[in-house]
C-alpha cells in the first residue's frame, strides 16, 4: 500500500440541488516526468488532491512546482512526448481518466470538467469574434440553432458582467481590455455548465483592482453553480476569501493539505509557514517582500530525503535520508513533514 495518505472512493449521489454531491475529481498518487534530451525530470512525484461538489480548493506553490501539469494532465492535455504519466489514477466520479478511450475523455471536456488557462489572449482564437467561440460551443456540443447559440452566448457574457453583452458580442478578442477578456475566457469555460472547474493562475496577468473583480466573479459563480472548484495560484493572499481547502505544492508533491482556516492559524510544514512569512503585511509596507531562502530543487536531480531539506530551517539529519510521507495530521488535514505533530502541537 502507498504511504500517501490515500483518499476514500468518491461517493456521488444527489444532494437536493441537482449536483452529485461527495468526491467529483480525485488524484491520486500521480506521477509524471519528463523525457528530454538534457535527461529526466520528475515533475510529479505523488500528487493526491480531491475536490468536492460546492468547495474550492486552492492549489498553491513556487513557479515549477508542478500545479499547471497537474491540471494540464487531468484535462488530458499533458504535453506528450517529452511528458509520460508513469503512475495514478485521475478518477472523476469514481471512473479513472487515465483509462478512458479519446472519445470518452473529450466528452467530459467541457461538461464535466473545464478550464480557465491564465493567458487568456492566447487561449481565445484572434481570427473568431468572442460572441462566436461561445456560440460554437452550444452548436456543436448541445445541437442549438445558430440564433439559439447565439442568444445563449449573450446570457453568458451578460452573466460575466461584460456590459452591454449584446453589442460585445460582435467584438473580437484584441478589442477587449485584459480584465474584460478573462471574463469571457470565464464564459467559454462555464457555457456547457461544467461540474468541476479548474482555474489555473486566472488573474496573474491582470492589474491588482482587476484580479479582484475576477476573484469575486468566480467565487460568485462557482457558489450559484455548486461547481467544485480547483483554483491554481502562487498568491497565498488571494485564496484567503475564496477557498475551502489548501492543497500545498513543492517540488511535485502535495506537502500540505488543510482548510483555509487551520492553514493559515497553524501550518504543518515549514515550506507552507515560509509562504506564509513571504506575504507582505499592512505594517511592513515599503519592507522588501520577504522570501524563502534558496530555490526549488532540480527535477533531474532531486536530493535524496525531504525535497524541502536543502531551504528547511527546521531540517534534521532524518530529513536527509528519509521521505516524509503525507500523513493525517488531524482532521481533514495532512502534512508530509517528519516533524508535523510537533508544528500542529505547538502553543
Ligand atoms: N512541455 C514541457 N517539457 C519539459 N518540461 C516541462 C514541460 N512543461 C512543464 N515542464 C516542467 O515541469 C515543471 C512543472 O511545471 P508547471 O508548469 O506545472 O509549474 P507550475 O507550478 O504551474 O509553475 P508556475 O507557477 O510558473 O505556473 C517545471 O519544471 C517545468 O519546467
Ligand atoms: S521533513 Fe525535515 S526538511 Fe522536510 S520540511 Fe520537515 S523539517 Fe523540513
Ligand atoms: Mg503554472
């Protein structure tokens, strides 16, 4: 059996709201690497995440520690070759992904599980009005009508808050402004009404008072909806108002897992108190930003132990020989620290 702290099948079934309610989309013990000429990285090294019916979990890390491959596997887009999924399972309703035929996968596209890509301008086709690649969807997937799609693509845009959604119907992507372009980059993606919506980095590229009209939106939508929501992001302040759940990444691992709350009042992991520490307080403004020490391992060369042992100032010679696995730390919480019972008993 895996050390992983191993989650429980999924258990949908109906809640009154017409959602299934438990377990949508589960990952379990994945693993991906890729095989370049420069050699092997392993990018994933054991990820196990769940997202539930109605909650947001948000998925958060330093640049390259695996959240977009992550996401860009359980959409069944992973960049194949260089990358290889050598192990795992990515179960959505309790049915494994990972063995479904093309056909079977493409469906769940869309409907069951959708996408917000974080460059919104490459992700919407320049040649196409923005009004038309909404409307396409609701074509070709649900069979409408031309006028139909096209009255259901306004709804969507009207629903994202572009104003006047009719007349921006007939506007082509470059004629958006960034904020207004992630906003129907949201409407594409929630057209076919999608149980489980992935949210990857959705407002880094945007201006601050942006990013939080965007955040607002989603968590708006995502609470009308019952969506679960998988929200990607390297911005520990973002999540605070949005999500449910933290999912702590490094290095391809999950090495923190808990509710926003517990999380932020006590971490159970040096990489997620270090994180913590990094975001700038209203008291300290003008202070540089402080960061944590050193940088992500090499994924052709990860140091043998704690991924983290290298930057950890907790570190102990244990950490250099042995891989802490992710174990329950509490109730629905879990930490991959050989000293995470001292960090959760600590006054
Ligand atoms: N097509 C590819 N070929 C080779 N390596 C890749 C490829 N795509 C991703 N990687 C590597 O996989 C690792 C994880 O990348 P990933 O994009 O998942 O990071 P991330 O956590 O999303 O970071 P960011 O916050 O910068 O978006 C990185 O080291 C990256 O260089
Ligand atoms: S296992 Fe050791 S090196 Fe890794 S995070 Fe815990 S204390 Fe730090
Ligand atoms: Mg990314």
């Amino acid at each position: 059996m895996s050390d992983i702290l191993v989650s429980e099948q999924s258990a949908p079934g109906a809640d009154g709201s017409g959602r299934p309610s438990g377990r949508l989309l589960e990952v379990e013990d994945l693993r991906v690497e890729f095989r370049t000429r420069d050699g092997v990285a392993k990018v994933i090294n054991g990820v196990t995440y769940h997202v539930e019916a109605g909650e947001t979990l948000a998925v958060l890390g330093e640049s390259g520690s695996g959240k977009s491959v992550t996401a860009q596997t359980i959409m069944g887009i992973l960049d194949t070759p260089p990358g290889f999924v050598t192990n795992g399972q990515v179960r959505f309703h309790g049915k494994d992904m990972l063995k479904m035929s093309a056909e079977e996968r493409r469906r769940i596209r869309g409907e069951g599980i959708a996408m917000i890509f974080q460059d919104s301008l490459s992700a919407l086709n320049p040649v196409f009005t923005v009004g038309f690649q909404i409307a396409e969807q609701f074509r070709i997937r649900r069979g409408m009508s031309r006028a139909d799609a096209k009255k259901r693509a306004v709804e969507m845009l009207d629903q994202v808050k572009i104003p006047n959604a009719k007349g921006r119907y007939s506007n082509y992507p470059h004629q958006f402004s960034g904020g207004m372009r992630q906003r129907a980059m949201i409407a594409m993606s929630l057209a076919l009404d999608p149980e489980v919506l992935i949210a990857d980095e959705p407002t880094t590229a945007l201006d601050v008072t942006v990013q939080a009209q965007i955040m607002d939106l989603l968590g708006e939508l995502q609470r009308e909806r019952q969506m679960g929501m998988i929200l990607i992001t390297h911005d520990l302040g973002v999540v605070a108002d949005v999500a449910d759940r933290i999912a702590v990444m490094y290095a391809g691992r999950i090495v923190e897992e808990a509710d926003v709350f517990e999380l932020y009042r006590k971490p159970a992991h040096p990489y997620t108190l270090g994180l913590l520490n990094s975001i700038p307080r209203m008291d300290e403004r003008g202070q540089e930003l402080r960061t944590i020490k050193g940088l992500p391992p090499n994924l052709m060369n990860i140091p043998p132990g704690c991924p983290f042992n290298p930057r950890c100032p907790m570190a102990q010679p244990v950490c250099r020989e042995k891989v802490p696995p992710l174990l329950q730390v509490g109730a629905g919480r879990a930490s991959a620290c050989h000293f995470a019972e001292e960090l959760v008993n600590r006054d």
